[in-house]
C-alpha cells in the first residue's frame, strides 16, 4: 500500500497509509445500466434499491489499510425518505396553485425544517456505514445544524460570498465534530486564513481570465471584429466573451472546491490521535471534473460509469490516515468499545432525505 510522509509539526516525521479503490468501469456498469432499467420500468420507484447497490460498490471497493468499507442501508428506507420529501414538493406546489399567499408561510417554514432534515440524514448515512464490523454515527444537534447551515447560507448571502469560508468552516466542524468511529470522535480545526486563501486564489482565476478575456476583446474590436467573423460587431463579441467566462467560472469553482477538501480533511483527526489527509492536485480535479460532464454528453450518458469510477479512484487515491500506534491494536481497542454502539443499529432506524 503506498504510503506518504509528511512532516509533523514537532519536528517528527508521519506516515500516511493512502486508501485505493478497486472497482473498474465494466464492473459498474453492470450494476448501472441494470438500475437504470429497473428505475425506468417502475416508474422511479427502484432508484431507492439503485442507491444502495451503487454505494454497496462503492463503498466494498473502497480500501483502507487492507480492509473496505461497508453499506448497510436498505431500499425501504431509502424511499420513504423520497417520498417525505417528495409529499412535501406536492404540497408546496399545490399550494402555490390554490393559495399562493400560503407560500409565503411555508417557505420561512421550510427553511427552518431543512436543517432538521440534513442533521437526520448525515446521522443515517453515518450510521448505515461501517469498517471493520464498526459502524459510524453521527451525534450533531438540529441546533448546530441550524447555525451550519442556515446561518452559514444567510452570512454567505448578506456578504456576496466574501464570509463564505467563514460559512464553511461551520459547516464542516458541525459535520465532523459530531461524527464518531464506534464510540472515538472525529474532531476538526481548519485555518480560516488557508481557507480564505483558497476563496481568493479562486477569485484571482476569475478576475485574471476577465482581464485577459477583455484585452483580446478590445484587440478584436480594434481590428475590425466584423471582417474576421465575428457576427454582429462588437456586441457579438462581447457576448462570445461572456461565454467564454463561463467554464472559467466553473474551473475556479472547481479549484476551490479541490482546496477546501484539502484544508478540511487535513485538519481532521480521530480520537484526537489518528490524522487525515487530502492532497488532491486542484488542476487536475477541475479537469477530471470537466472532462467526466463532457464525455458523459457526448456518448449520451453511456460513459458515466466510466467517469464515476474515474473521480472516485481520483478521490480515494488521494486520501490517507496516519495512525498513531500499532495498526492491529489500535483497532482492536476500538472495537472492544464500539462494538455494542454498532450492535445496537444492526436495524438502522430512520430514513435518507437525499439531502
């Protein structure tokens, strides 16, 4: 298994076991285009069952330190989460039919109940998942979960996206500070200078491709955007500028996307000991990101099993753990202790909101 050293801090050295992921594209795709039939056939009704034979996959193909992971969820569960949320669709749409000043209720309302329905799914999607016979769980109140993501989304609004890493930041501490591996907790510190960081190297992508996109628009103008085929004039122009921003939009978005992973997951540890670490390369993430969407168009969807297994190799490959002590013991240890938290949800209660 590769390993990565990094240096620590105290002037030691760390070693960080990566994770891998065995899976293949012909593999998935079986399992894909099996749970795209079906789904059609019932009328959506099997894309709850699709969801877990997708994740049992992914998850079973996902290795750490010789051991994968596992999905324990079931299709029952899934759907009734949809369908909650889907009556909830129903009745907001009818409403805004037959009494459209109700919706002026509802919504306030809705907002309100969504970080309830977050908090509930990130709990039954942690507990649902287990690594070696430990299952995860997931503590976090509907109070934190308000702050994280209501509030976030309110302060990232008010500030035009200036407080966005401030946003960020709660709402990653709320997700994995209340996470636990069997009965160790997950606890996370990021810098919020290395987030803003990432915020304006993102925005220096933009403004820098404005510039340029600018300079070459004004140069086009000046000799004659007409006679070289650019349409109308100058307006055309300037349009055709405009939607040349628009994938570098996308690419710096995905860029500080790739760096917020990075910061977040290396900032992590469990049960204060065990550290994380993400080291994707930013570049490379946005281009596999953007060349997944287009070969998935051009082949009219039949390459996404391709493109899913390829980001997720990207993403598994690029993740790592350092644990501190004796790999077999440590686990050992924490399996004496978690193992009756992970009997308790051999009938996991609750539902997935998709959320």
């Amino acid at each position: 298994m590769a390993a990565v050293e990094q240096h620590d801090p105290a002037g030691g050295r760390r070693f960080f076991q990566r994770a891998s992921f065995t899976g293949n594209a012909s593999e998935y795709f079986g399992i894909w285009i099996v749970n795209i039939l079906l789904t059609i056939i019932t009328f959506g009704i099997y894309s709850a069952w699709a969801k877990v034979r997708r994740n049992r996959y992914f998850y079973g193909n996902t290795v750490l330190l010789d051991h994968s992971f596992e999905y324990h969820a079931k299709g029952k569960q899934i759907l009734i989460g949809r369908l909650i949320v889907f009556g909830f669709l129903i009745v907001i749409n009818i409403l805004s039919h037959a009494a459209p000043l109700a919706l002026l209720v509802v919504w306030p309302i809705m907002l309100v109940i969504f970080p309830w329905f977050l908090m509930r799914g990130l709990r039954f999607n942690a507990r649902v998942t287990s690594y070696r016979n430990v299952r995860f769980d997931f503590v976090g109140t509907y109070g934190g979960a308000f702050k994280a993501i209501f509030l976030g989304a309110l302060v990232t609004v008010v500030s035009v996206g200036l407080l966005s890493p401030i946003a960020s930041r709660w709402f990653y501490k709320y997700v994995f500070d209340n996470l636990r591996y069997g009965d160790r907790p997950f606890a996370i510190e990021p810098r919020l200078g290395a987030l803003y960081e990432a915020l304006i190297t993102a925005i220096a992508i933009i403004l820098a491709a404005v510039v340029v996109l600018g300079f070459f628009s004004a140069a086009m103008i000046g000799f004659g955007g007409n006679s070289m085929g650019w349409g109308m004039g100058s307006i055309s122009l300037w349009h055709w500028m405009i939607v040349l921003v628009f994938p570098i939009y996308i690419f710096a978005g995905l860029y500080y996307r790739a760096a917020v992973r990075n910061i977040i997951w290396s900032a992590a540890t469990i049960d204060r000991r065990h550290q994380l670490r993400s080291d994707l390369g930013r570049r490379r993430y946005a281009w596999i990101a953007i060349s997944n969407v287009v070969v998935t168009l051009v082949t009219l969807g039949l390459m996404r099993p391709w493109a899913a297994v390829r980001m997720q190799r990207f993403l598994t490959e690029h993740t790592a753990v350092h644990v501190d002590g004796e790999i077999g013991v440590v686990f050992d240890q924490i399996r004496s202790t978690g193992s009756a938290i992970s009997a308790e949800y051999l009938d996991v209660d609750g539902f997935d909101f998709g959320f």
